[in-house]
C-alpha cells in the first residue's frame, strides 16, 4: 500500500472512534467515570505494524547522512513508551499536579504526544519531551485510538538527545542565531548535510548542527515548556511602570535609568547579570532578528552611532522601559524608534 492509502486507512479508523475533542483547559470532577483506554480494532494491529516498519525503513533512508553512531532512526515507538495523544482543538495544560488549580508546567498542542506513567483519580502523569505532569484523562487519547491519531499525523521530525542545541539561519557558526532548542524537543525534519540538520523552527527554516546525539524518526510533536522564566521576568518588569526616572539610578523602586532598569530586573528576576551601562549591555547575549523576538529580549536604540537606551521586550509588539524624566518606566511600542539591535540574553 502507498503512504496516501495508509494514512486513508488509518484515518477511516479514526473517524469510526468516538473522539471528543476538548478545550485547552480542562474542568475535572471526581465523579466522573475511570479513564478507559482505547481498544485494539480487530485486524487492524497487524497493517499497522507494517506501516510502522516501511516508516522505519523511510527513516534510515533520511538519516543516512548522519551515520555517527549516536544518530538513532525510528518511528513514535522510538520516542513514546505508552503512547498518549492530546485530544484538543488549540492546547492542553500539563499541570504540577492532579488538579485543576495546579500550576501549568506545560503545554500539549493538538495531536501531540506522551508517554502515559500512571493514572490518579481520573488524571494522567505524562512525559513529554521535556515536561513531566498531569493532564485529565478526558482529553488524551491511549491505546489504539492513540496509535491511529499517531500513525496518521506523524511527520519525518528531529528529535535532541543532547542538553542545547543553537539554532541559526544558515549552516554555518558564524550566522544569527534563531534560539536554542533543548533536550527532548521535537521539530520536523527536512534534510541534512555534514551534520547539519535543515529544520522548522518556528515557523521557518533553520539549522541546528546536530551530527550525534539526536533521533529522526516519523513521529508526532512533544509538549512545549511553560517558560517560566520569561514569564517571571516580564511580570517583575511591569511591576514598575509608573515609578520615575533617574539618570544614574540602579533601582526602579526609587528611580533608574533605562539600562539600571533592565540590570536590576534581569538580576532579581532572572539571575542574569549585565553591565551597567546600554553601550555595554548592547554587546552581551546573542544577536537576533526583530521575528525572532520573545519576551525577555533587550532592544537597543541609538542617536546617531551611539548607542544610548535599552528596553526589554513584553511580547504583543510592546516594550517596557525607563524612557525620560517626563514619562518615567513605561510602556511603548517596540518600534516607536527603529533598534539598532536586538540582544537575547536569557537562555
């Protein structure tokens, strides 16, 4: 059978199970009936373990070029230990603990995938990738029905066994780099060459230098993690709009300048020390590009050729900053002056 009508089948079979498909988070009552487990459909295991070793076979054909011995191939099995398949429309909340109140830690995205470690009064533990925690166990698809939804969505994908991993805009150590990807992510794979791995990295192509200690595999995504620290230090930042300026100040409590202000939130928020002046703060982190910008990223605006103020970014288009004397810390577009660069010096 052809890839096309594999996934026909599969997808027949899909549509024949009863999916409900919920909302990003969940309401869960105790009352409620036990977590069931999908069923095997008769026959169907057989095709399906088929189709999973011609994938196989697919795979080591697209990973020849990574041939060092730590490079693995394989499909979701290689990944996922008790599958378990997000069964929502946008997300779905990994939380700290078995209860609706508990702190989020991550997120499933629609289809994505888990190894399911045990159930708790109608509750899920999942892995994925890097997050482990609890989602309800009305919205995740296991056992057959997660297998199908598997094997009809899952994408040839890189997968990080190694801590970080930088991601740049082309195939070389001297270009911008995008971000960093971490042990555990999964991100759909394109091709290879000389160790270089062609990938989608949000939303556009990027590389990763990955020659060992990484999986291809036809497989489905993995959670995304809550990053706390960004959200840690934008929170903190805003904390303080309103308070005043003050040329040569170093804490937005009393009064700061625009690059005291950034030292002191980094510091206490993040733990991440930076010189004390924007000249200085203007060659620390990496470079990125204005789309790869995330919460947390430091803007750099100049008069003339010299750098002369910082603000840090806050996501949706905006920006928090010291600015003068008249507006104090406060809240501005990000592009109310073009930047001269823009710096990551979050991890």
């Amino acid at each position: 059978m052809t890839d096309k009508a594999w996934k026909v089948l599969g997808f027949a079979i899909l549509c024949g199970s009863a999916v409900w498909m919920g909302t990003a988070d969940v309401q869960a009552k105790r009352s409620e009936t036990p977590v069931k487990t999908g069923s095997p459909v008769a026959g169907m295991e057989v095709y399906m373990d088929q189709y999973q070793n011609s994938m196989e076979r697919e795979s080591k054909k697209a990973s020849a070029g990574l041939t060092q011995e730590k490079v693995r191939f394989g499909t979701f099995n290689t990944i996922f230990n008790n599958l378990g398949v997000a069964l929502v429309e946008d997300n779905l909340n990994i939380r700290k603990e078995p209860k609706n109140d508990a702190e989020i830690v991550g997120k499933l995205g629609r289809h994505c995938g888990s190894s399911v470690l045990s159930v708790e009064n109608g509750w899920y533990k999942i892995k994925s990738g890097q997050v482990t925690g609890y989602v309800y166990g009305k919205y995740l698809a296991t056992g057959q029905e997660a297998r199908t939804l598997a094997y009809y969505d899952m994408k040839l994908m890189l997968r990080i066994d190694t801590k970080d991993l930088r991601v740049r805009r082309q195939p070389n150590t001297d270009c911008e780099i995008l971000g960093i990807i971490h042990e555990g992510e999964t991100y759909r794979y394109i091709s290879r060459n000389k160790g270089w791995a062609k990938i989608v990295y949000k939303g556009q192509i990027a590389y990763a230098y990955a020659p060992e200690n990484a999986t291809i595999a036809y497989t489905i995504p993995e959670a995304d993690q809550n990053d706390n620290v960004r959200n840690k230090v934008v929170n903190y930042a805003v904390k303080f709009v309103g308070n005043p300026y003050q040329w040569g100040g170093t804490n937005p409590n009393t009064g700061a300048d625009c690059s005291g202000f950034v030292q002191y939130v980094m510091e206490h928020a993040a733990g991440v020390h930076l010189d004390r002046t924007s000249r200085q703060q203007a060659a620390e982190g990496n470079s990125i590009s204005a789309s790869s910008m995330e919460p947390g990223d430091l803007l750099f605006y100049a008069s003339g050729r010299e750098i002369n103020h910082v603000a840090m970014y806050i996501g949706e288009g905006r920006i928090v900053h010291a600015a003068n004397k008249r507006s104090g810390i406060k809240i501005s577009s990000w592009n109310y002056r073009r930047p001269v660069t823009i710096r990551r010096v979050i991890p």
